[in-house]
C-alpha cells in the first residue's frame, strides 16, 4: 500500500485543551528535527472543555493538522477506529493527549516499523509514574492478557503504539478493545509485534480520566474478544460443542435413573421411590434442557452471522483539513 507522507499521528483527546498545544508543539519539533513528511489527527472524543476550539486553531496554523469531533463521549477505541479509516502515513503512532507519552520515541519506532520489518511495535512504560496499586494491578493484567491472548508483551495497554498501515487498514476497534490492539492484530495475521521500553512522563495538567473500574472492564473485555475472535464467526463451534455435551451428559443420567428403576423393579422385584422423585432426574433433565438451549443459541449466532451487514455508529460532528484523495492505479 503506497503512501505520500511518512508517519500519521493520531491523538485521541478528551478535556485536555490544556495539554494538546505543548503535544502539538513537541511533536512538530520531532517531525522537523528528523525531516519527516506528517500529519497528525487529534479525534475530540465529546470533551467538555475547550478542546475543539484548541484543536481548530492548530489546524488554521498548520495544514499536517486534522480534526475529528465527536458529538458525544464514544471512548478511545471509536475515536482510533475512526483516525484509522482516515490516516495515510506509512507508520502509524498513536499516543494519548495528557502528555504522559513522549513524542521523542517516535523515530525510534518508526525505525522498527520500516528497517526492522516489525507490524507493530507496543511501548512498554517500565518505569511507571503511577501510584501503587495501578503499577501491581497493571502487572496482573498483562500477565492474564498474555496467557488468554499468546501475545506476550509487558504493557498491552500502552496508548503509545507503532503501526505499519496496513495494519491499522486492516483491523476493526470497538467497545473498549483498544486495550486489546496487539492481539486484534495477531489474529488479522499480523504476527511480527515488538515492544519497546520508553519513557512515561508524569501527568502535567488535569486528572485521569480512567477510574479501578477499568481493570474490572478489562478483564471482561479480554473474555469478549476473546470469545470474538475463535468463535465470532463461528459460534456454533462453541455453543454446538457445549449443548451437545450437556444433552449427551443429560441423556446418559436419565438413562441411568430409569435403567435403575427398571432393574430394582423387573429384576431384583424391589419397590424403588418414583423416577420423579430422585433428585438426579432433575438434575439429569437440567442438562438436556440447558443443552439444548445452548444448541439453539449457536444456531441462531450462525444465522445473525450471516444477515447482519457490518455498520459504522460513530456520529461525526465535523471535520478539518480532509482533503479527498483520488488512489491512482
């Protein structure tokens, strides 16, 4: 895939009017001091601030400057999803807006992008400016996301990524999967991830936007992409599997209660309480009808599967300095 400019750097923000300039002005230095051709798109994600107002008088100042406004808070993941689809730079940065990450790594990763042949490069803040628990928590995490996802990196979560374009071209982000962008790119085939230790700065203006409540996100986010990328496209697999193994597990102890029955009663001529009224018949009658349940739950993930169109729910309030592209063949 051919491309005019060297780095596209996309910078989700919301309520960091404060921030965003002295980012702008730090990532211009890089991009100078290292003669790269660039844009950089920052996606207002709904702030309440002045965001957008900042965000509009960069792109009067500098045409490499691109504004995306949200309507409304989407989150992260919506806000990268909807740069992706925009950007053209041969390597893609992303970053976060409060300043945490360092504009300086850049040419480092967009040298492992393009000399060191990586898909994608993931920073790894080793040396962390967050407090106790969030360090510990984090640690934890990444250790369950490496076991679940096989893609073994020490800060998955890292806002500050390399991509090669073809990557970002080729995955979908949504819900809250940007924690899980490594492995979304793992499974589209994009297997050469690196990562790289690099430098986390402390928060300069304004507070964190992200509560204890994301770790308990993640975790149920792991299981759902989990969940999406072996069985998305084939629940059946999973859901068929399992309802079958309930319904033959079901099957085989209602067998056994009236097969027991029977013997007591035709063979050793015995009076044996009523099947209905053994616990195991129930427990036994459960199992079918959970079986099935799950069975018809796989059949009907196949059929939604296949009539349901792919959409795009992201809501664009406006936009600044796209100019249409005519490809050339």
């Amino acid at each position: 895939m051919s491309s005019k400019l060297d780095i596209s750097v996309v910078v989700p923000a919301y309520n960091e009017e404060e921030s965003i300039p002295e980012l702008q002005t730090w990532i211009e230095s890089v991009m100078q001091a290292n003669n790269y051709t660039y844009e950089v798109i920052y996606i207002d994600d709904g702030s309440g601030d002045n965001s957008w107002g900042v965000i509009e008088e960069l792109t009067q100042r500098n045409t490499s400057v691109k504004g995306i406004k949200f309507r409304r808070n989407y989150g992260k993941s919506a806000a990268l999803n909807t740069a992706f689809e925009s950007v053209s730079g041969s390597v893609v940065i992303t970053m976060d807006a409060d300043l945490q990450d360092s504009p300086d790594e850049i040419p480092d990763l967009y040298k492992m992008i393009i000399n060191d042949g990586y898909d994608l490069v993931s920073g790894w803040k080793k040396h962390r400016k967050d407090s106790f628990v969030k360090n510990k928590t984090s640690k934890i995490y990444n250790f369950f996301a490496w076991i679940t996802t096989g893609v073994k990196l020490h800060d998955m979560n890292c806002g500050l990524k390399a991509y090669r374009i073809d990557v970002v071209k080729s995955i979908e982000v949504y819900g809250e999967m940007h924690r899980y962008i490594p492995a979304i790119a793992k499974w589209a085939g994009f297997r050469n991830i690196g990562e790289k230790v690099v430098q986390h700065q402390e928060r300069k203006y304004g507070i964190t936007k992200f509560g204890l409540e994301r770790f308990i996100n993640g975790f149920l986010d792991l299981l759902s992409i989990t969940f999406v990328s072996k069985f998305g496209k084939r629940p059946m697999h999973l859901f068929g599997a399992l309802g079958t193994l309930m319904f033959f597990i079901g099957s085989m102890l209602i067998t056994w209660v009236i097969g027991q029955k029977l013997y007591f009663v035709y063979v050793l001529h015995e009076r044996m309480k009523l099947v209905t009224q053994q616990p195991m018949f129930y427990i036994s009658l459960a199992a079918m009808i959970i079986g099935s349940q799950l069975f018809l739950a796989g059949f009907l993930g196949e059929l939604l599967g296949r009539i349901s169109p792919d959409r795009n729910l992201y809501l664009i309030e406006k936009e600044l300095n796209f100019k249409s592209q005519t490809s050339k063949s």
